[in-house]
C-alpha cells in the first residue's frame, strides 16, 4: 500500500481524456494522488494503472455521470466528507459551436446543467471542508469564450462567462481562507472535445490549435505564480491586466441613484 501524499489529493473531474487526462498525469508527477471522475470506466482504469505504475501515487477511479443528479450527489458526497481533498479540477464540461437558431435547446439545457450546475454544487461541496482545513484550492476550466462569447454558440460561452465570474468572486471571498482559486480559459486545444461539440479539430486553422499538454503545463505554471485568470495563449499579461483594470474603472459607477446624463438628456429632447 502506497504512503498517502502529504500534497493531499486532487479530484479531477473529466479526467478520461484530453485536458483532464494530462491534468491527471501532471498532478500524480507533483505529488498528488488522485480521484479520477469521468463517465468512461475503462479509460479511466487505464489511466490510473498507468499513472499508479509511473508514479507510485494512490489513484481512485469513480466512474460518474455528473448530469445525472444521483452520480453528481455521489462526488458531491466525497468532497464533502473525504479530509485527504486537498484540490478540485473542475475540467467536466460539454461544448457547441453551431448558432443559437440551429441548436437544440435540450442540449443546451444539458450544457448548462454540467457547464455550470454541476461545477457549482462540487465547488459547494469542496471548498466549506478546505475553509475548515485551512487551505485547498479549486482550478475551474473556463475556455476564452467567457471573454469572447460571439467566437462560438452562445450559450457555451455564456456557461464560460459564468466559471470565469464565479471564480473572480470565490476569490475575493476566500482571499483570507487560504483557499486559493484558478480560472483558466483556453483557447482551441487538440482533444475530442471538438469533436463532440460539431466541429472536428482538423477543420480548425493549425496555427490556433494548442496541444493538451502546452496547455495545462502553462496552466499550472499560471497556478504556481498565483494567478486567478489563466489565458495559456496571451503573449502579454499586459493585455488581460488592461482589460481587467478597465472592468475595476466601471465598478464604482455600475449603481448609481440617477441615470447617466446621457440619457436623461435623451429623456428631455
């Protein structure tokens, strides 16, 4: 029997494949065991044979359908009760890339239920046991199209758009929790997810495709240097820190008791 970690252990969710996969292999190599969660049991297995051989780290397979309310209770059980839980990776997630008037508002009813609902009741569930403990973190998969929600469909990045509001505000919540939080937000990555979403990734131009293992590698080098956003593709930090200080100039003029003289002159004429 292995020894337990001292880094505790990190559930990642969606871990079968693509980024979650590479997520799974990158923790185990850093110290982590693992609870592997993602629908398919048998690449799961796999994964964690390999990674439990490669690295000696306790691994745990629960495979789980968290669109289904009784799998999604389940892991929300775990986290809840299990004290070894020292990270979450929210990385589950579905995508779409046809316009709202040829999709099926059925699955993207779906989407939002694991998108959003199930990423919010596991971090619900995660992160009062990390307060108790004294620290933990969350790193939540949220994608560039929560900045740029009319690159894709648009309901996916509005499920995107809300990881990366919910993380800034778990953030500023947990500041003095030791809790620590991520949002990273790739841009196109080489997985089936595309796939699965409409579009293959060969249709894609090459020059906007990132490897899964660029990705989470700059991700984790983005969560060592403590960064809250993580934008795995943006030359500059420049940039975003720009855009975020422009979000922060608006934040003492987004209430006010009159309206803005711009209307109230429209109201007038």
């Amino acid at each position: 029997m292995n020894s337990l970690s001292p880094k505790g252990t990190a559930l990642v969710t969606g871990s079968s494949s693509g980024i979650g996969a590479v997520y799974a292999d990158r923790l185990a190599r850093r110290g982590y065991d693992l609870i592997l969660v993602a629908r398919n049991r048998d690449r799961l297995d796999g994964l964690a044979r390999r990674l439990a051989d490669e690295t000696g780290r306790n691994i745990e397979v629960l495979a789980a359908d968290l669109s289904k309310k009784s799998d999604l209770a389940r892991i929300e059980s775990l986290l809840r009760t299990d004290a070894s839980i020292t990270l979450l990776v929210n990385n589950a997630g579905l995508g779409a890339t046809a316009p709202l008037l040829a999709s099926d508002v059925e699955k993207m009813t779906d989407m939002i239920d694991l998108n959003v609902t199930a990423l919010t009741r596991l971090t619900y569930a995660a992160v009062p046991g990390f307060v108790a403990r004294g620290g933990g973190a969350v790193i939540n998969i949220a994608s560039i199209v929560g900045i740029a929600p009319e690159v894709l469909n648009g309901v996916y990045g509005g499920t995107k758009a809300f990881v990366l509001a919910f993380s800034q505000s778990l953030r500023h919540e947990l500041a003095d929790k030791n809790v620590r939080v991520q949002a990273v937000a790739p841009g196109a990555t080489a997985t089936d997810f595309w796939e699965i979403a409409g579009t293959p990734v060969a249709h894609l131009p090459a020059e906007i495709v990132m490897r899964a293992d660029d990705l989470v590698d700059a991700a984790l080098a983005g969560f060592d240097m403590g960064e809250l956003v993580t934008i795995p593709s943006l030359p500059d930090i420049a940039d975003w820190e720009a855009y975020e200080a422009a979000r922060q100039k608006l934040l003492p003029n987004l209430s006010k008791q009159q309206p803005a003289a711009r209307y109230r002159a429209q109201t007038q004429a």
